[in-house]
C-alpha cells in the first residue's frame, strides 16, 4: 500500500530525521492511529473484526512432492507438530541462513552450560543447527519461503565417530496469507506466522527465544480452535473420492461430572455419504452438463455445508446415544489424511492435502496477531 | 570491529571538598612533599598530618612488630578515614606506602581497607599502584583486595586516560596471575584476541563470576563474538564484594552532606530482573536491553557510518552526545524498561521500530488479557498490574498512545466486566487518539454503555472522567495542529490520520453527545449523587472552553438531564459549578459570534437558543423568583403546583429558598438582624439586604455564582425586575 515510506526508513541509521519541524513529524508517526487510513496495517482487527474465512477452495491435491525436496518433505509428513503462532520477524533475511545456524548453536550452547560464554564463530560440539529453506512450499507470490530449522545432536554417551542424531526440528511457514495483511507490512519485516516444533520442550523455548531475541517477534501458543477441526473435517473428508480417508475419528469432551470423553468414529463411506448430502446442489448428477460455473461451485465449500455436516453427525449420534454432542466440545479429529487436536497438535499425514491444512491454520496464526 | 566507549560519568569536577585537610585537594599532579610542606606551615601541630608525613617518610625495612608509632599513626590515619574520609594526598601517600611494601606486607591490607576517599582519587596514584603491582612482591591476596578496592572507588578516580593507556598490561594480569581482574571491566576496549584469550582462560578456569562479567560485558559490545547467558544465581558476586568499603563510602559521603557518588554500575546492565518465580507465561515480562546480533544483514554495506547501541548508554549526557547515531536494540520492548531509553523513544521515527514496539505490546496484551482461557488475568493480577502501570507511565510520558493498546482495548471493552484493573484500563482508554465518527459507536460507545448501566457508581465515575481526559487529550492535540495550520485547513494535511478538521469535529461532538446521554441516565439512575455530578460537571467544564481554550469552533451545550440536575443540586458547589460552566459558555459564545464571519465557521442558531433558554431559566430561578413561567423548561400544571401545597413555589429556587443556599440565607439573616426573633427569608428581597447578600454569597467563595451574576445581570435593575437574558440570535 503504502510502500514508498519504507524507502526512507529502511535501515535503523535513517531513523533519526533532524528536522526543524520534529515535533510534527512525531505527531504524524504518533498518531499513525489504528484507524487512521494510512495505518500501516489497513486491516485492523478492531475494525474489520477478522474471522475465518466463510468459505474456502475445496482441496485439490497438489503435486507437491515434484517440488518440494523429499527428505524435508518426509520430515514434514511424518512428524505431530505443536503450532505456535508468531509476529512477523524484524530483519530477517532469508539470504542468511547460514549465520543464523552459527549463531543458534552457539546460542543454545551458552544457554545449556549457564555461565559459559560461547564464541559465535567456533564450531559447536554438542549441538549443530542447520537451516534449510523449503523450496517450493509456497502458493501465493506474497508467501514467504518456508524456513526449516533441525538441530543434531550426539547422545551422551556415544562413540567419538557416530554421527549426529536430529533431536529436534521445527519450521515456519505462511501459505496463502491474507495479501493485504502482508502487503500492509513494511519491508524489512517478514511475515511467517505458523511456528510448528517438535522436539524437546527446552529445546523449543531456546528456539523461539533466540527468534525472540535476534528479530524481535512474539510467540504465542496456537490453538486449532472449534470452528477450525470442523473446517478440516469438512476439508479432509471433501477428498475422500480422491484419496481414501479410511476413517473419521472424532473425539469429545462433555462437560459432565466426572467429565465424559466420547470418541466417536465413523466409516469413512458414511461421512462421505453424509458430505455428499449437505453440499449444495447434487454432485451425484449426471457428468456432463456441468460446465465451468458448476466446477466453481462445487470447488468451494461453505461454512453452512460444513455447519450441516456437523449437524448430520450429531443427530445421528443423539439418535443412538442421547447424547448431545453439541453441550460439549471437539478436542481432535483425525483421518487417514492427518489428526489435529484442539491444543494445537497437528499431524499431516499426506502431503498430497498439505498446502490446504497449512492454508487453513496460516489463516488461524494469522488471526491471532496483535495488529 | 573495536568498539571503545567512554563508559565514565561526567568527571566530577565541581566536587570540591569542604574538608579541611583538602585545601588544595585537586592539585593531585603535585609533588606530594610540596604539597605536605606547604601544608606544614599551616598545620604543622595537626597531628593527622604528621602521621601521614610518617607514612610517606618512613624508610623501607623499618619493622612494625613492637612499633607503636606505626600502630598510633595507623589509629591516627583509621580515624579519620571513617569519620571523613581521605583527602586525595593522604590516598597518594597511603597508597604508596602499602604498594611499595616498604614496611612489609603486614600492613598493607590494613591500609587498602582504610582507604575511604572524602572526594577524589588521583589517577596517578592508582597508576603507581599499578606499577608496585608490577614489580613488587604482593600477595595475591593483597593484590585482590587492591583491584576491588579500584572498583569501588572507580567513579572517584579523576581521570582516566592513563589507566586506559595502560589497559593491555591490566589486561595481563588476567591471563597470567589469574587475578580477579573485572577492572578493566571499565576501561573496556574490546579486540577479537581478547576475547578468544578470555575463551580460553574460562575453558582452563571453569565458570568464574569474574570472567563471567567480563564476558558479559564484551557480550555487549560484540554480540556478534561471543554468546552467554547468566545464570540467576551469580547475578549478584560481582556486586558484593566491596560492600565493606561501599558502606563506609556512604557513610563518609551522608556526613559530608555530598551526594553519593553517582554510578550507573555496567554490572545492573548485565541482567537486573528478578524472577522470583517461574512463571507459566511470560509475556508480560519486558525484554531485556541487548544490541543487535545481525549487523551485516542491517547496515547496507556502503554505508560504513558507526553506531552507538543503546546499550552502552549510561547517562542523558551520553544519550545526548550520540543522539544521531544510536542503534536501537534487538527488542523494541526492551525500551520500556530503561527510563533512559524511553528518552529516545520520543525522538524515534523510524516506523519500523514502532511497529515493533506495537507487536511487542499488543502481543502481550492480547495473550495476558485475551487468549488466557485458564482466568490468566486474575492469577497474577499482581504483575499485570505493574506492567500496565509501567505502559502508563511511558504513555503519560511520550503523551501519546500506542496504536496496539488502542486495538487491543477495542477488543477488551467487549469483555471486560469494568472491575479487572479499572484504574488502568480506564487510564489506557482515555489515551486513545481520535475515532472516526463512522466508527466511534460501534468501537466505543455500545461497549461503554453496556458497561456503564451494569457497574456501580464508582464505575460511571471513573468512566466520566477517563472520558473527560480523553476529550481533553483530543482537544489539545487539535490546539497543536491549530496552532501550526490556519483553521480553515483540514487536518489531513499534517497528520497521517485521514481526518479533516470537520471530521475531528464530528468525532468531538459524538462524543460529548454521548458522554451527555450517559450522563443524562446515569444522574437517574444514581439519584444525582452529587458525586457523579461532580465529575460530570468536570467534564462540562472542559466542553464549555473548546473555542477558546482550544481553539475548536464548536460549543455544545448539556442536555437537560444534566442541567437541571445541576440546578437543582442541593449542593452549593455543584450549582456554583454550574454557573461557572453557564458563565464560560457565553464568554465562548460571544467571542465565536464577533470570530465568525472572518474565520468561515458557523455556531449553529440553535446551540445559541439553547444557551440563551438555560441563562432564562437560571435567572428567573435563581434571581427573579419566578419558577414554572410559561415558556421555560420545566412547566408543570397549575393543579399539579397547588396539590403539592408548596407555598409560593416560584419563590422555591431563588438565591434564598434554593435549597443549596437555604442555609446561607439562614445565616446571612442572623447576621444581618440580630435581634429579630421570627425570621423572614423574604426581608433579604428587598434592594438593600439583596445585594449585601449577593456580597455575602460571593464572599464565601462562590465565584462561578459571581462571574455568572455579573455577566448576565445588569445591576443597576437588580431591584428584582433584572432581565438576565443578554444574548441575542
């Protein structure tokens, strides 16, 4: 939007403007309200009050493995992944990766052993950190490079030869990002909002403390809330035809005494049926005739359809149980295609329907941010 | 890469000592037997002087055992060290004497303790002292106790040039007799070598709180080098261990009524947050002040200009000095913490580094307050309390808010229940810029209200008068830009916030128009506490000045649930208030009529009625007793006036039967007639005793009664038959 400014303010050495008039300057800058139409981000939460989207492209598979390398791919597939939303990082560049693998270790170094300095530029023992960049893991041309970060370790009582063992990996990605959320942002700030870690705890906070640190951003705990394990339930049994999703497993929480957890599966050939019944217009119909407007159409999913798919699976629980669903919460869904759980765990099982998850929970980080 | 900072505090050349023996105290580079000699000839029986004049004469190798002119001159020198301290000649010469071991090295420890400067501390003496470090035989002990003794006096040292001319061969000490050495902790001039040598010292050494510190400190100047993170429990060895003499440093320094030297010690820079506990979320935590990691991605490589880390930055002086070239630190919210980085705060333009400030806070605002399902907000009240508090201290000091609090509260009016740290939030809130009127209802006004008709009267008072300060906030703001731009130019040209001069107004007016309608149904509400009243009179107080307090051409008068309440308050001071506000209205309004037409604006008609038909109203009330007249407010039936049996009740709310001033009238005719038995309010009527009551009103301190009389009441017709209304449309 408002790009032209940065060009003055790029680095921190022009941030001092000597002018005669800097009091005026200070009210402009100070009075960059968040409703003030050239506020940096247009797109106030106050004001346009975000929501998830209403309505979302039904997933098509992506051939996601010719572009993406296959170990980080295998890597990202294979591993339940604890999601954290972040701020946009301040200065980060994607040029120096290298660096900041140097200057992580010697980071986690210093923090293992308290009280010990660690010089940067000498090589670590105990840990190594690589970052990778993901090629190809991008849909939109706003998108950021996905960033993969692994750390290897030996363990405590190896042999001198045994190589490394990663003990820890995460990532930070943003896939479809709301374009006018990021082309709002100034340059020198990269946004790449969904955090996933797997690994030792302490390992996850050095991780996200050194990021803290070196670009100034905040980690918050992201959780996959309600409306959004409903949206992927919708959106992983939307594949089914493609791609069998062999089961729905849903589990719930009832807020009885003592607290009741209901696990709740059904075959994947009924949830299919079930979707098929609450999407709009019938799919059933003859091939032909549909034309481009239908493939449309049928290519987006409303929240009312996946509203009526929840509906549908509760009544028919309440049918055989009495039970009422609804009083109670969704903690996890999970299918053939991935398991997500209300506490921000989230497993990808196919790589084939990653881009759609990830689409989706960039979305979800994306709500949680500050301004 | 070297980076080499002055880290001393201006030199404390006004320090002057009142003590006697330091007459000419300054002169340090003086040969010192001059200096003793031609204090002879004044004190020359002074025996504290001739003890030191042992001290210097004393030849090498004399023995201390069963010396007792060395014991009494030592009591001698002891005394008055902790009593007032030394003078800079009495330090050289006893300094010397320790190092130089000429009496042994029995007595030298006994001497460094003693050495309590009463003002400064000759550089020269502490390089000679460095010299003896040299080439005598000290124990290392001795030597120890030296270099702390240099740390705690290092404020005190009146130069330092040659010390950090000398700051390779300190440095040695480190490396080859493993001495305590954190003194050149201060004369830092930090080299690559250095640091790899340290490295390898600590691999030889282990953790060592001493090479900790040091580290820490290149840490700061090159975080690009060398990485470290302290842990909790060494934070405080480098502090300790010059207590004994910090202690009697003071001690000397209170007696002497001099301040206590003054030192923002590197060490508090090192980590000075106490974490008692850990905490579950961490959020609310300010970033500790670092400098940044990444240069070569930052600077652009043309530009080779050097910059001074905020870090480094001990004094305003220094903050001044370096004003042009001052690298902000890796964590924009780390600016909060240091009163000294909030000073540049103010002067950063870089929107960059706003944004990452705003990150930062509405971060940890939205998780404090927001996403913590588990009742986060209650469970440590205690420390959102601080942070809040310290967010407004720094907004009431930059005088501005931050846009990220400003989100956030849009989203926190919404479900805050008007309890949880209504100080606070009400003092966020009223720092709030300016709201477009298409949005200022849906953002502020339905969650207000809400709040404001379900919370207690304390509440509505608070809310009052956080919106009073907000207006005023606003209003102000706007005399700024006033003063700077010809009115008719609309604000849009100056401010990025994309508001014309007639959208501010809107905004004002919904607001002053809002805060009349609370105030309306909450005086209600409250059976017009005079509490409640009292605030919202502070309010109308601000509203009836915007045209020439602030240069604002809009006057919006109160509504009548507010007036009338005001009126008939049964509080004297309200209606006084009252009338002042009535009074300041029409100097406003006048002056904005004889403005109008040479400055393009337009008062609306009506705002003019409206006054004019409350200064009739007030007049006929207060002055000619003529309450419920045709064509005033308040009109109530005939039968309705005779059923309530109230005799004369158009007399009701004049200056004597109002029951704010009954009392007075009450008084006032005691005073006036003594003797009478039965009283009669009425007699006060008369020409005479009314305007010596009005005296007598006025005299009690009604002033905005009095400006209020004298402006709309000719007295000359104050008989009874005085016309108020003097405004016409």
């Amino acid at each position: 939007m408002e790009k032209h400014h940065n060009s003055v303010t790029r680095t921190p050495l022009n941030s001092v403007v000597v002018q005669r008039r800097s009091k005026s300057k200070s009210y402009r800058l100070s009075y960059r309200s968040c409703l003030g139409a050239a506020s940096r981000l247009g797109l106030t939460p106050a004001l346009t009050a975000r929501r998830l989207n209403t309505s979302r492209r039904a997933p098509k598979p992506h051939n996601i493995t010719e572009k993406v390398d296959a170990e980080q791919l295998t890597l990202l597939v294979k591993t339940e992944w604890q999601l954290s939303y972040v701020t946009p990082l301040y200065q980060f560049r994607h040029t120096q990766l290298k660096s900041y693998s140097r200057q992580l270790s010697a980071f986690i170094a210093a923090e293992k052993q308290q009280g010990m300095a660690v010089e940067v530029e000498g090589p670590q023992k105990t840990f190594r950190v690589s970052f990778s960049l993901v090629q190809g893991l991008t849909e939109s041309d706003d998108d950021a490079e996905t960033v993969l970060v692994q750390i290897y370790s030996k363990p405590l009582f190896a042999r001198q030869d045994e190589p490394q063992k990663p003990v820890w990996s995460g990532w930070l990605t943003c896939i479809n990002g709301n374009p006018e959320y990021l082309g709002s942002l100034p340059k020198d700030f990269i946004c790449l909002p969904l955090f996933g870690s797997s690994g030792a705890e302490g390992l996850t906070t050095l991780v996200k403390s050194w990021f803290q640190q070196s670009f100034d951003c905040c980690f918050g705990p992201l959780e996959i809330s309600h409306t959004s394990l409903q949206w992927l339930m919708a959106l992983w049994t939307n594949c089914h035809n493609e791609y069998s999703i062999q089961h729905l497993k849903m589990i719930w929480t009832l807020p009885a005494v003592p607290p009741l957890q209901v696990t709740y599966t059904v075959n994947s050939e009924d949830a299919w049926e079930l979707w098929g019944s609450v999407r709009k217009g019938n799919r059933g119909g003859g091939g032909g005739g549909g034309g481009g407007e239908e493939a449309e159409e049928e290519s987006s999913i409303d929240i009312e359809e996946v509203r009526r798919f929840m509906q549908g699976l509760q009544s028919h629980f309440y049918r055989h149980f009495r039970l009422d669903l609804s009083a109670g919460s969704l903690n996890q869904v999970s299918t053939a295609l991935g398991s997500a759980k209300y506490s921000g765990r989230i497993k990808i099982s196919n790589s084939r329907y990653m881009i759609t998850t990830l689409t989706l929970l960039t979305e979800c980080a994306l709500l949680k941010m500050p301004i | 890469m070297a980076a080499k900072l002055n880290l001393s505090g201006p030199p404390d050349s006004d320090t002057s000592s009142p003590n006697d023996q330091s007459v000419s105290s300054r002169s340090s580079n003086r040969s010192l037997r001059v200096a003793d000699k031609a204090r002879r000839k004044n004190e020359a029986e002074d025996p504290f002087v001739l003890a030191l004049k042992y001290f210097s004469d004393v030849e090498a190798g004399t023995p201390v055992y069963g010396n007792d002119d060395v014991e009494r001159n030592m009591v001698l020198v002891e005394k008055v060290a902790y009593s007032k301290g030394l003078s800079p000649e009495a330090i050289s010469i006893m300094l010397e004497f320790a190092m130089s071991l000429r009496m042994g090295t029995i007595l030298c420890p006994r001497v460094l303790k003693c050495l309590i400067p009463a003002a400064v501390v000759p550089q020269e003496a502490v390089v000679r002292a460095f010299v003896w470090l040299g080439v005598g035989k000290i124990p290392v002990s001795t030597q120890i106790l030296f270099i702390k003794w240099v740390l705690t006096v290092f404020d005190m040292i009146d130069a330092k040039d040659q010390l950090r001319a000398i700051y390779g061969f300190i440095f040695s000490f480190v490396t080859e007799e493993n001495l305590v050495c954190v003194f050149i902790f201060f004369l830092v001039v930090v080299r690559v070598f250095r640091v790899r040598k340290l490295l390898e010292l600590q691999s030889k050494l282990g953790r060592q709180p001493f090479l900790l510190n040091l580290l820490s400190l290149y840490k700061v100047f090159c975080p690009d080098l060398v990485t470290l993170s302290i842990p909790s429990r060494i934070k405080s060895v480098f502090r300790n261990h010059n207590m004994p003499w910090r202690s009697a440093l003071i001690a000397v320094q209170k007696r002497d009524g001099s301040q206590a030297a003054s030192s923002i010690s590197p060490a508090s820079t090192i980590k000075d947050k106490t974490n008692p506990r850990k905490r579950k979320h961490c959020h609310l935590v300010l970033p500790a002040l670092c400098s940044v990691v990444n240069k070569e991605a930052q600077t652009e490589p043309s530009s080779s200009r050097k910059v001074v880390p905020l870090v480094q930055l001990h004094s305003f002086a220094q903050l001044l000095e370096n004003m042009h070239r001052i690298e902000l630190p890796a964590q924009m919210g780390s600016l909060l913490g240091s009163s000294l980085a909030l000073q540049y705060l103010d002067c950063v333009q870089d929107e960059s580094a706003l944004l990452r400030l705003n990150f930062w806070l509405g971060y940890a605002l939205h998780e404090e307050f927001l996403f913590c399902g588990d009742g986060g907000a209650s469970q440590n009240s205690e420390e959102a309390l601080q942070f809040l508090n310290k967010l407004l201290s720094t907004q009431h000091f930059l005088q501005e808010g931050f846009s990220s609090s400003e989100a956030f509260l849009y989203k926190f009016l919404n479900v805050w229940d008007g309890s949880l740290l209504r100080p606070q939030i009400l003092g966020l809130l009223s720092n709030i810029p300016v709201i477009p009127s298409s949005q200022i209802r849906r953002l502020l006004f339905e969650p207000l209200m809400q709040l404001f008709f379900t919370s207690s009267l304390f509440f509505k008072c608070g809310l009052m008068e956080c919106l009073n300060n907000m207006l005023l906030k606003w209003l102000t703001w706007h005399s700024v830009y006033a003063l700077e731009d010809d009115l008719d130019i609309s604000l849009n040209s100056h401010t990025s916030i994309n508001m014309t001069l007639s959208g501010f107004k809107d905004s004002v007016m919904e607001l002053v128009d809002f805060v009349g309608r609370l105030a309306s149904v909450g005086l209600q509400l409250e059976g017009c506490h005079s509490l409640l009243l009292s605030f919202i009179l502070d309010f109308y107080e601000t509203v009836c000045d915007t045209f020439l307090k602030y240069g604002l051409p809009l006057v919006v008068i109160p509504p009548t649930g507010v007036f009338y309440p005001a009126l008939f308050a049964s509080d004297p001071v309200s209606v006084d208030r009252l009338a002042y506000i009535m009074y300041r209205y029409k100097v406003n309004l006048t002056s904005a009529k004889s403005q109008e037409t040479e400055q393009a604006f337009h008062i609306s008609r009506q705002t003019f009625r409206e006054f004019n038909h409350y200064a009739v109203v007030m007049v006929n009330c207060l002055w000619n007793s003529k309450m419920f007249q045709p064509g005033m407010g308040i009109q109530p039936g005939e039968e309705l006036l005779l059923k309530s049996n109230v005799p004369q009740y158009w007399m009701s709310f004049d200056l004597i039967h109002h029951p704010a001033f009954m009392s007075y009238a009450v008084d006032f005719h005691q005073k006036c007639w003594p003797g009478r038995k039965d009283m009669d309010l009425n007699s006060i009527k008369h020409s005479k005793p009314w305007s010596w009551y009005l005296e007598y009103l006025f005299s009690q301190g009604y002033d905005g009664l009095k400006q209020f009389v004298q402006s709309n009441i000719s007295r000359q017709k104050a008989a009874g038959d005085g016309q108020g209304n003097s405004l016409s449309t």
